[in-house]
C-alpha cells in the first residue's frame, strides 16, 4: 500500500512539475535578456570606476524588478491582453502612441547595443563584422518565422542560458572579500560619475521594452489565473538570475581591470575582453567571455524585437502573433524583420555605435517614470477582484517604484551636470 502511494505522489509531483515547466518561460526569457551587452559594459564599467561600490545596487535591484515585472503577469493573465493594447483600451490612442514612442526609443538603442555586442563577440574570433552581422540577423528572424511562441521561448532560453559563463570568469578573477564587503557599504554620492553611473545600473535593470515583452508574452501563451503562482516564480528566479549575473560581471571587473586601471573606459566587448585577458588568460577572457557576450546578446535582441512588433500591432491595431502564418500576419513579421535588418545595417555602416552603450541604460532610467507609470496606473483601473493589489502592496509599489524613478533621473541629471 505505501509503495503504490508513492509512486502515486511521485507521479502527481512528476505531473505538476511539468505542468510548471510548461507555465514558465516568459520571466525567465525577459530576465536573461535584461542582462543584455549595454547592461554587461555598464556593470564592467561600474566595476572598473568604483570597485565593488555599486554591487549592493545590484542586490537592492532584486525586489525592485520583481514588483515591477510581477506587475505585468498580473495584467497579462487577468486580461489576456498585452500593454500597448491596454493602454489604449483605458487612456486611448494618443497616449498609446505617446508609450510606444517611449518603447521605440529604448528598443532601437537596445538593438543596435546587441548587435554591436554580437560583431565585436565575431570580431575577437577572427569573424568579419559583415558576416557576424548577417548571422545574427538570419538566426533572429529564422527564430520568428518558427510560427510558434513556445518554439521562440525554447531558443531564447537556450541561447541566453550561456550568460551564466559570467559566473565562471568572477569566480577565476579571485576577488578580495575583504575589499568586496568594506567598499560595498561605501557609497560616494557626492560624486557625479558614481550617480551617473548608478543612474545606468538602474538603466540597466529595469527598461521600457521588458513591460511590454513579458505581459505580450503571457498573453500569447494563454495563462490562466491558476497559472499565477507558477508565473510569479518564474519572474522571481529570473530576477535573481539576472542580477547575479550582474554581480559577476561588475565582481570580475572590479578584481582585476579596477585595480590595475581604474581610469580605463570599457566602451566595446573587445575592450572588456582585452582588459580581461592579461588576468584571466586568453581562454577565458575571450572564449567565455564571448560566449557570455553572444547569449547575451541574441536573448536580448529576440526579446526587444519582438516586443517592438507586439507593441506595434497592439496599438496600431494589427494581427501579432507568433502563432500566425506569416502570411496572415504580415505587418507584424514586417515590423520584426525591418527592425532587424535596419539595426543589423545601421551597425555594419557605423561601427562606433557601441560607445553609446552606458548612454542608452541612462536614457533608460529617463523613461522610467513613463513607463512605470503607466503600468502602475493599468494594475489600478484594469486589473479585476482576485487580482487587484492589497491597498499595503499598492502603497509599496507606488513607494518602490517612486523611489527607482527619482533616484535613476536624478543620477542621470547630475551626472550630466543638469542639477
């Protein structure tokens, strides 16, 4: 008899861990691609300025992304809709196009930031900057015209799971904790470069083209209310994944450029690597490093544009949907395959494009009360009983979400000298 219950609970357990399986993947995709190649230079970076001084923001940032994006399930599941049609349904048109004009923004820095990852990543191997360039751009819209979100989610886990090389190239860099801990705890903010930099990381972690992905993500997979639980996991370990992933980075940064050359600056991936190389040796410095890069780079590039696209249509109005034929649905594989090949050539003609990288997480944290405040605004008038926010969670929200606006504008400005 307690044989026979045993395998019983084992294959209910079997059956709900599929079940599970099956319900994540939107949190998880859009949290690799947030650690994308602006956000691996602008952790360097911060490493190599400021040693260890911006890890606690790494850590701080957890919470933070996972309120945010948790927002987003919330809204996807109780409406089935995704964010630019939302908006639309309860502000109208005007302001619809006033948050895409916000998601254009960030997605084409976004794109073109990936894309010169990606051809500095082929330029270490030898690869011409042509070639790498016409790869990435087959590989992404062979990805779209798979006619299937889940097929798209599986390759995008799979590619962006190589950032986790990032972990490997900390752990070799041999940090001093002692160091680590005391200048953790050390925060200059009378300095304008540590806030601008701060303003970056914030940049960095939470960006406009996220909200739109993973809610349209949801929505395209169809979750249902008694998928919630597993959906909030899903974004939760993402969260973490993704900071850790920062930590590491600014970690391997901070060990061995920062102590050798703390006034460096680390505008490309092939600098980041050359630095690395004297410290880490030629293996690591440029095969896993790259290979952190690459992944890097390809999640982020799938995810920002097919969230431009989904954004697109949602406002505008048409189909958009992986699971239609392309031919059904053709304003929305056109959107996704003029984004990527415009990005791809824009990139190939001006090859210093990447030493905008830091600029583009600044920008980033500049549409933040944009792009927060709407989703706050939306989890308030469309989300129905059972979903809306406890009014102690709202007030959290509002506080949380507050504080990151004030804080990555205003670091933003001063390290412009504006305040």
């Amino acid at each position: 008899m307690s044989t026979t219950s045993g395998a019983m609970r084992a294959a209910v357990l079997r059956t709900r861990l599929r079940q599970a399986a099956a319900i994540m993947g939107p949190g998880l995709v859009v949290m690799l691609a947030d650690t994308d190649v602006g956000s691996i230079i602008t952790a360097g970076q911060s490493g190599v300025e400021f040693g260890y001084r911006l890890l606690l923001q790494q850590l701080l940032l957890v919470p933070i992304l996972y309120v945010v994006q948790e927002l987003t399930v919330r809204l996807g599941i109780a409406t089935g809709r995704g964010h630019g049609e939302l908006i639309r349904e309860h502000f109208g048109v005007a302001w619809a196009w006033i948050s895409l004009s916000g998601l254009a923004i960030a997605c084409i820095g976004a794109l073109l930031s990936e894309l010169s990852g990606i051809a500095g990543v082929g330029e270490l191997a030898g690869v011409p900057r042509a070639a790498s360039l016409a790869l990435a751009a087959l590989a992404l819209l062979a990805v779209a015209l798979t006619g299937s979100y889940r097929r798209a989610e599986r390759v995008a886990i799979a590619v962006g799971l190589f950032e986790l090389a990032f972990l490997f190239v900390a752990w070799l860099a041999h940090p001093a904790f002692g160091s680590l801990l005391s200048q953790a705890v050390d925060i200059p903010l009378h300095d304008r470069d540590y806030l601008y930099l701060a303003a970056a990381n914030i940049g960095a972690v939470i960006m406009p083209w996220m909200v739109f992905y993973q809610q349209s993500a949801v929505a395209e997979k169809r979750l249902r209310p008694e998928d919630l639980s597993a959906a909030r996991l899903d974004t939760a370990v993402g969260s973490l994944i993704t900071q850790i992933v920062m930590a590491a980075v600014l970690i391997a940064c901070a060990a061995t450029i920062g102590v050798q050359n703390r006034h460096v600056s680390l505008e490309t991936v092939g600098q980041m690597s050359g630095a690395l190389t004297p410290f880490l040796g030629a293996g690591v410095g440029r095969i896993v490093f790259g290979a952190g890069v690459l992944g890097a780079g390809m999640v982020a590039a799938i995810v920002v544009s097919l969230a431009f696209a989904w954004g697109l249509g949602e406002v505008a109005g048409f189909r958009h949907s992986l699971e239609w034929h392309p031919l059904r649905a053709r304003w929305f594989y056109g959107v996704y395959t003029v984004a990527v090949v415009a990005a791809a050539a824009l990139v190939w003609a001006w090859p210093d494009l990447v030493a905008l990288n830091i600029g583009i997480q600044v920008m980033n944290a500049l549409l933040l009360p944009l792009v927060l405040g709407f989703l706050i605004a939306l989890a308030i008038r469309s989300l129905p009983a059972g979903f809306r926010l406890s009014r102690a969670y709202l007030a959290v929200v509002i506080g949380a979400s507050a504080v990151t606006c004030l804080l990555g504008v205003f670091g933003a400005l001063a390290g412009l000298g504006l305040v």
